[in-house]
C-alpha cells in the first residue's frame, strides 16, 4: 500500500523516465495506444445476430431481462434495471432517493460532469466535497467534519443550516475503480439520514471487504459507455436492494406507462430512459467475459507498477487495502502539483503514441457550478495537476 503521505523529495519528475516506462510495458501493442478500447472477444456477434433475427432490437426483449438477471447476480443485489446510459441511472437513482427540486446532493468535486449532472436534472444543487489523497473518492473525514458544522436535523429532515436546503443524498464515487470506504460513509449517512446512491459508473468488476461495488448502499448506478470496462455502446443500471425501489426505477423509466393489452395511460411524468435489447444482448456478451477482463487489468496494473517502480517523481494509484478493484483506468500521480510539468508529461506521451490524459477539471470551478455550496477543496485542486491516466484496455494485459 502506498500512501500519499509526506514522500521526502525524491528526484525530480523526467518525463523522458515516464515515456520509457510506458515504451516497456506497452511494448508490443500496436500505436497509438488507446485510453480505453472495448474489446470483443465473446459471443458478441452471436447474440446480436440474434437479435437482428429475432427482431427484438428495441425496448423489450429477451436480451434486456437476461442482462438485468446477470446484473444483478454479478454485483449481489436482488434488483438491477438497465438504462440507456449512465447517466440516467444516476438520475434514476437520486429520484428513487426522492431528491427534489431546491435540495443539496453531495458529492466529490473531482469526479466525471455526469454526477453533477445527473443532481441537475433532478433539480437538486451540488455540494461538493474534497477528495481522499489515498483513494481519489470522498474525504470521509473532512466530510464528517463538514456535516457536522454545516449540517442540522430537525424533523428529520437534513438541512445545510447555512442554505436552509434539504441534503437529499450522498454520492460516493470509485475513482478509476478503486472504491472508497462505503463502511465509514454508510455510517455517517445513517448518521445524518441521507440516502446514500453509490455511482460505480466506474468500477463494475471491483470489490470492497469482498463485497460487489454498486450494491453496498441503498441504491447504485452503472454506466457501460464505450469506455467502460463492459460496453453496450451505450447503457447504464440502476442497482436497487429494495423490490419497490425497482419497480418504481422500471416504472419510470418506461414513460410511467400502466401496464395494459392496449391503452396508453401513464400516471406520472416519466422518463424514455429503457436500454434498447440490441445493447442489452451486446451487455450480456460483454457481462460475460467481466471476470477475464478484471483479471487482465490486474495484470497490466502489476506491469505497470513493476516498470514504473523506479520512476522519479512519480507513484503508480494503487487499490486500497479493503478493496480488490478493476483497475479500469492505470493512474500516475505526480508526487508534486505542478500542472507545467503534467503537461509535458502528456505531451510527450501523446507525442509518441500514447494516449495518456489528465484527470476532470474540478467541477466547482466550472462556470455552471461555480456558485455551488462546498467545502474547502485543496486536495481535489491539487491533485488534479497531479493525475495522469495510462493506457488500460483489456487486451494490453491478455497477453500480446
Ligand atoms: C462514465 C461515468 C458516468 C456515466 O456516464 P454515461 O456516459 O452517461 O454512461 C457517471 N459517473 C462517472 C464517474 C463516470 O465515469
């Protein structure tokens, strides 16, 4: 385990020592290296043949069905429901929490737009909170700390004493992967009676104390974009562990369509968020292949972490300690902020066939956010000067 505590000055950071380490590892791999490729090497051909034969390609199917089963199966929850992409998910997700227009919703500053988005569109207001130097997610302490002078309960309702807002939920976030101690913020939301909606957009695949990410709290959301570590072109889930949950989640998701032989009756405004089969029956191939895809990342992040061992100036993001995660995206972290010498960094490598790239500008100083309620945001600053994710497909770690 590395931590990100005082390191003593080291070296300095040699750009020319990073473009090397990434020459040895990716050696073999034809260029440009991707960020992310998907990588199809399942029954992908045989299950959209199906489909197109069958001519079930839109919104029910067998494929959708079979996709929620092994959803759920795979992240132990009882209850998955298939969107068509992330991001509605995490919006479905936060209205199953009943998050209304006018309250605050939680979450890390440095995480991907659709987080915030997804708050937005349910109304609600990002809070942000900083970042954890050790697992790139929520600080757990400084968020405590937070709720504790920011924070009032009366009624039981939960309200930020400065805004007079509701906080109507936690989003925790597993950055690359690697997830964020969801025991500590289960009980500081239990604490504080705000829902929790895990966005595990990121870590399908990953386990925290040997338990699924997506499903350790109330609710969880998954995205299967191109650049995931499963794809369904595009397509996300909401996780639910309660069956009224889900129901409402399908409901809603179907235009709050009653169901009927003929009618078209609807009984709230809804949403045509359904994945079509064809990408379900995609995501069933993909789904399928999952574990040999976490295990080939593992690989390449064992690679990367050897190669890269004696690299100044940098240190490779490792998983923490209770976590087994999917190494979606290899991440360097540059032992000093200094965004001049990131930059030469991602030149150099992009330069030479490598599609290395920064981690997200900090959501709360981009103008739409920028007025939003938040804490003290220095780790989050600094570290995104600091972040420079590495090439991580699949097929790089299979074996070439
Ligand atoms: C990918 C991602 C999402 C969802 O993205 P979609 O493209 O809408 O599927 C949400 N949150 C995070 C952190 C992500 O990385």
């Amino acid at each position: 385990m590395l931590h990100n505590k005082a390191v003593p000055a080291g070296p300095a950071l040699d750009p020319e020592k990073v473009l090397a380490a990434l020459g040895r590892v990716l050696s073999d791999a034809a260029e440009p290296v991707a960020l992310h490729e998907p990588c199809f090497m399942g029954r992908e051909w045989d299950y959209l043949k199906d489909c197109l034969d069958s001519g079930w390609v839109s919104s029910v199917g067998s494929y959708v069905d079979r996709f929620e089963e092994m959803l759920a199966e795979t992240c132990d929850v009882p209850h998955a429901v298939v969107t068509m992409n992330g991001t509605a998910a995490l919006h479905l997700a936060l209205v199953l929490c009943d998050v209304a227009p006018g309250d605050e919703v939680l979450m890390p500053g440095l995480t991907f737009i659709a987080t915030a988005n997804a708050a937005t569109y349910s109304g609600a207001i990002p809070h942000f909170v900083d970042s954890d130097a050790v697992t790139l997610g929520l600080n757990m302490e400084k968020l405590a700390e937070h709720l504790q002078t920011k924070a009032h309960i009366a009624g039981g309702v939960t309200r930020n004493k400065e805004t007079g807002r509701r906080i109507g939920a936690i989003v925790p976030m597993h950055t690359f992967g690697h997830p964020v101690d969801m025991d500590a913020l289960n009980e500081i939301a239990a604490r504080w009676k705000i829902p929790v909606v895990e966005d595990a957009a990121e870590s399908l695949g990953s386990t925290y104390k040997g338990r699924p990410v997506g499903g350790l709290s109330q609710v969880g959301a998954l995205s299967f974009n191109g650049n995931k570590i499963v794809t369904t072109g595009g397509g996300g889930a909401v996780l639910c562990r309660d069956a009224t949950m889900a129901a409402l989640a399908k409901h809603l998701s179907t235009t709050a369509k009653l169901p009927h032989k003929w009618a078209f009756d609807h009984d709230a405004v809804g949403y045509n968020y359904r994945l079509p089969n064809i990408n379900a029956a995609l995501g069933c191939a993909q789904l399928e292949q999952l574990a040999g895809f976490v295990s080939a990342k593992r690989v390449l992040a064992e690679r990367y972490l050897d190669e890269f061992a004696d690299v100044p100036g940098v240190r490779l993001f490792r998983e923490p300690e209770y976590a087994c995660s999917n190494y979606w995206l290899n991440t360097l972290i540059l032992e000093k902020a200094d965004q001049h010498a990131r930059d030469r960094v991602l030149e150099l490598t992009n330069d030479n066939g490598y599609l290395t790239r920064p981690v997200w500008t900090p959501l709360h100083t981009l103008p739409m956010f920028d007025q939003c309620p938040r804490m003290d945001m220095s780790m989050a600053e600094e570290l995104s000067d600091r972040i420079v994710c590495l090439p991580s497909s699949a097929p790089l770690g299979i074996g070439q």
